[in-house]
C-alpha cells in the first residue's frame, strides 16, 4: 500500500521554513523564507494571509519567521529573526507585537 497526501497546500512562492497544524481548529500555518505565513483548512483551502514585518530595505528582505504556534482559542504566534514575536487571530487580525533580544530556540 501507498500512501497518499490528504491535500497539497500551495501559495508559497520559496521553501517552508516552520509549520504547525491545530487540529482542533482544522488548520494548517506555514511561514516561507522569503514571504507571508499562509493559514490552509486540512483540505487544501488558502484561507488567510499573515502579512510578516518588513524591513527598511523593503520586502524583499522581510524578516523570515522562524516558529509558529496555534492555540486551540483561535491564536497564532509567530517568531521571526531579530526577536521579533506577534500574535494574530485565525482571521488574520494582527493583535499583538514584542520585540526581545533574548534568542528564541
């Protein structure tokens, strides 16, 4: 027997650099290294954009996200380079934004 994917997520345009799924919530959320982090039903469906903090050089050299994290409540945490953490809700709403100079691993 093979195994089959259940869906292929796209909108990407470069590699995965972190992921997470929140089954609970039936959500897939990826971050590219060099674009936004994507929120995906299970089956495939693009359904938000996480627009990432870009730098004065413009976006092309966004910040690249580096760990994300999903609660059952509906809340994504997302840790880019340079210490810089924010919090979004599933429907793409920036809620909150830190910056630390402490390394995150």
């Amino acid at each position: 027997d093979f195994a089959t994917p259940r869906a292929i997520l796209t909108g990407h345009d470069y590699e995965i650099t972190c992921a997470t799924i929140c089954a609970e919530l039936g959500l897939v959320i990826s971050g590219s290294k060099e674009g936004p982090c994507l929120i995906h039903s299970m089956n495939g469906d693009l359904l938000r954009t996480l627009e990432g903090p870009e730098t004065l050089e413009g976006p092309e050299h966004c910040l690249r996200p580096k760990l994300i994290q999903a609660s059952r409540e509906g809340q994504c945490v997302i840790y880019y380079e340079n210490g810089l953490f924010r919090v979004f809700s599933v429907n793409g709403r920036l809620q909150a934004s830190m910056e630390t100079d402490d390394k995150i691993k």
